[in-house]
C-alpha cells in the first residue's frame, strides 16, 4: 500500500492547485497528511490546512491526518489507510 507520490500535486480541471499531500493515492483519491507540531501549530498554518483541505475534500478526497504520536502505534497508519482505500472502493 506505498503511496502513488509523496507531496502528490492536487489540480482542478482548469490547471488550479487544490493542493499539495504528503502521501497520495491517486486512483481512491486519498491523501495522508503527516502534522509536526511546529510546521501546523502556529494559527496561520491552522487556517491554511483547513482552507487546503476543505477544498480537496469539495474535488472528491479524503484527507487523513496523522501526527507524531500516530508513529508510535505501528498498526493504526496502515490500518487508516487500508480502510479508507476500502471505503473509496465502495464508493
């Protein structure tokens, strides 16, 4: 279940960039977002990632959101994952 792409490019039909993941799969249209403290603490960084995700999830992704602690458990990344590959089966 390797990704399609890290830092996978999200565009609309007209060329516009929706946004960037962090790992992407392209054919269920899944995101995974890996959040570090620093980087999305700050408010600014807040705002942005809900404005970013808001319009991936409006184009038809799934965003998932990781953070540091999520690393500690090795079977809740790809279990998250698997089933929302499986969820975008049935869709």
């Amino acid at each position: 279940m390797p990704p399609d792409a890290l830092q996978l490019e999200v565009r609309d039909e007209d060329g516009y960039l929706l946004g960037i993941g962090d790992l992407g799969w392209s054919v269920p249209r899944l995101i995974a977002e890996a959040d570090g403290r620093g980087p999305h603490s700050a408010p600014e960084a807040v705002y942005a990632d809900r404005r970013r995700q808001n319009r991936l999830v409006n184009a038809g992704w799934t965003v998932l959101r990781f953070t540091w602690d999520d690393t500690l458990r090795p079977d809740y990344i790809p279990w998250t994952i698997r089933q929302a590959i499986a969820n975008a089966r049935h869709r």
